[in-house]
C-alpha cells in the first residue's frame, strides 16, 4: 500500500504556524491607537514580500493594499483592525507583552494576521474575480479610526465591505453569521452639575452637587426601565461620579460620565433625549446648573442581507453548515466598522476562539487570550468570502 498524501496537510500546518507566529510577534509588541507604527511597518513588509503593493501612512498609521482581480472596476474591502489596550498583561505567555502597560486584550493582532494570510492565499491561487482592497484599520478602540479611513479614501471604488472579531463565546472552527444588528450604538456623556458651596453644618446656604447628582444617577436608570420597550435592549451606565473636596464641605460641583447603548437608532435617539430631560429637570429641582454634552461614538452595526448571505456561503464553505451559527443577542459592545457600513454594503461576522479546557477571559482582560486555531479559520473565510463577493460583482457589472 502506498503511502498517503500527506502535502496538503503539510502545507496547511505551515500555512498555521505562519500565522501563528506573525500573531505572537503583533502580541508581544503591542501599540495604543494611533501610535501603530512598528505594526504598520510588519504589515508593510509581509505583504511586500507577497509582493503587493500598499499605501503607506494612511490616516497616520493604516494601510491600504489592493489585489488586481479577473476584471478591473469596483471591488470589494476586507478590514482587521491593528491597535491595542492600555492594559497590563496578566496572561503570563511566553509571547506576553514587551510593554508595559499596553495588550492586545481585544484580539486585533488575530484580525490582523488572518487577513495577511487571506492575501497569501488569495495570491496562491488565480487572480480573484474583482478587486480586493485589505484596509489595515488604526485606533479601533478609540472609535475613530474607520472614519478616518474612509476620509483618506479607504471606500473609493469599493462596492462592499466585511470584516470580522475573535469571539471567546463560541468554540473554535464556529463562524458566526448575523442578519441584522451585530453590535450596539454607543455615546459617551458627560453631566457638569454647578451648585453653591458652602460648610457642611449649614447645607442650607449651599447648593449640594453630590446631592444633585445622586438623585441624578438613580433618576436615569429609569429611563430603560420606564421609558424603552423592554424588547429593545438598551444600556444606561453611570461610570464615573467626581465631586467634593472634603467631609466637611458642601459640594459646589460635581461631574457624572456614563456610556448610553442601543441597537436601534430610533431608541438611541431617544434616550439621549431623555438623559436630557431629567438631567435639566432634576437641575431645576435643586437650582443647579446643569450641563449636559453628548459625545456619539459609534452608530449601530447592522448587516446588510445580501452580503450576510455571502458571507454564511463563505463560512459553509471553510468550517461547514453545522458550524456556522448565529448570535442570539446583539453585542452592546460597540465597533467602529459600523461607519463603514452606513456607507457601503457589508457583513461583520464572528469567529469562534474558545479553547478547550482553558477558562475564557473576556475581551479587554488583562488575561485575554484566544485559542490561535482561529487563525486559518479566519484567513480561510476571508479568501473565500472574497472570491464569491468578487464573483457577485462581477455578475453585476456585465
């Protein structure tokens, strides 16, 4: 009997342990938002030893390159996002962080790696049938970043976007594929209470901050639980409460910070409305000025049907039907790929990272870490994905 083919194998386990390694060198060396400068240089250079060629600087820190196709025109985007946390690495790996204070605790140098390895495959094989645009995206976790992208002419000639996360929640070789809302709408805001200080003993001369915005932090968590329809999940959170300078001192002034999260821009609408409503009313109440500033971070990300469908063909294609899957619940997290997405048609899909046997710490823990047999998974979707989007592109423009 002979012996079997084993070079499929051989070259699949190769092609992993490329990944791999590019993954744990993007760890190790890990850069805040905007600051992406040795991870845009190693994204440079493995993609010119591909031998495509990129755009260099792009919105600082990003990088755009594009893959000819069978036809020239429109083409379509694949985007992984390159920056990290301010966050002390805590998961005692080998590959752990070189500096201190700054982690990959959100799974960004896997996105990375998985679509340097799209483009390898992609050039293994016959030129794709439209264009391929790889966006190498900066300052993700600041919410800025795809719209600076976009500014720089990230979207130009492209007809659709997709993108993708590592996902704790779902094991290993599971892709998960979306209709619909993916990620919630987020807005950071900022409440500035004025009132009149004064000496503790004789709270009636004063204006109390701290007593103005206690009533404030119990006030607006009424507004999801009286104000939202139950079905539609949304978020209230109070994060921060600063006021007071000491025990016997009556508060002249006090700051409330907080995030507000939605899955439908009519609800989001409405519950900034609401913030400032009570936030005045209750300011009102105790005659205190009140301030209120909303700062919008990112929209709602909402999958576009026809794109998803291409995607979850993709997806049956890498890992099969029974392991594509779909969420139960929207993130309330957000992302900024939405803002490509009010632009452009596209899809953003998840991929199952939990690791057998290894307790699974959340995204942006300082033990975050993935099971790294994501990796091919990943840059197999994306190649795939990329030549039937390419395909339904093409089939449009004749």
């Amino acid at each position: 009997m002979s012996a079997p083919d084993t070079r499929n194998q051989v070259s699949d386990a190769a092609f992993a342990d490329r990944l791999i390694a590019t993954r744990r060198d993007l760890h190790r060396h890990p850069e805040l938002s905007w600051q992406e400068r040795r991870t845009s240089q190693q994204i440079h250079q493995a993609l010119e030893r591909l031998g495509i060629r990129t755009r260099r600087g792009v919105a600082g820190t990003g990088i755009i390159a594009d893959i000819p196709g069978q036809t020239d025109g429109l083409g379509l985007a694949l985007r992984a996002d390159i920056d990290a946390l301010p966050i002390t690495e805590e998961t005692g790996l080998p590959f752990t962080s070189a500096h201190e204070g700054v982690m990959h605790a959100c799974g960004h140098d896997a996105h990375t790696s998985m679509l340097l390895g799209a483009a390898e495959l992609l050039l293994a094989g016959p030129p794709p049938p439209a264009p391929v645009r790889l966006i190498f995206q900066p300052a993700e976790e600041v919410a800025a970043g795809a719209i600076a992208m976009i500014e720089h002419g990230a979207l130009d000639g492209i007809a659709m976007i997709f993108g993708g996360h590592v996902d704790r929640h779902f094991p290993t070789g599971t892709i998960v594929v979306t209709d619909g809302v993916v990620n919630a709408s987020t807005d950071a805001f900022r409440i500035e209470i004025t009132g009149r200080g004064g000496h503790a003993a004789r709270p009636h001369e004063g204006v109390d901050a701290v007593v103005v915005g206690s009533l404030l932090v119990m006030s607006l968590q009424t507004i999801v639980s009286r104000e939202v329809n139950p079905a539609h999940p949304s978020v209230v959170t109070i994060g921060r409460f600063d006021a007071g300078s000491a025990s016997n001192v009556i508060a002249s002034r006090a700051v409330l910070e907080g995030t507000i999260r939605a899955q439908e821009e009519a609800v989001r609408t409405r519950l900034i409305d609401a913030l400032q409503r009570i936030a005045t009313a209750v300011g009102q109440l105790h005659g205190a000025a009140i301030r209120v500033t909303v700062a919008g971070s990112t929209p709602c990300l909402v999958n576009t049907p026809p794109m998803t469908a291409l995607a979850r063909e993709a997806a049956q294609v890498v890992v099969g039907p029974d392991q594509v899957t779909s969420l139960q619940i929207a993130n309330m997290g957000g992302e900024d790929f939405a803002y490509y997405l009010h632009r452009i048609p596209g899809c953003y899909v998840r991929f199952g990272a939990q690791a057998p046997g290894r307790e699974a710490f959340p995204a942006h823990s300082s033990k975050f870490d993935i099971d790294e047999g994501v990796l091919p998974v990943g840059a197999r979707y994306f190649s795939e994905l990329a030549r039937l989007a390419g395909a339904r592109i093409s089939e449009g423009s004749r």
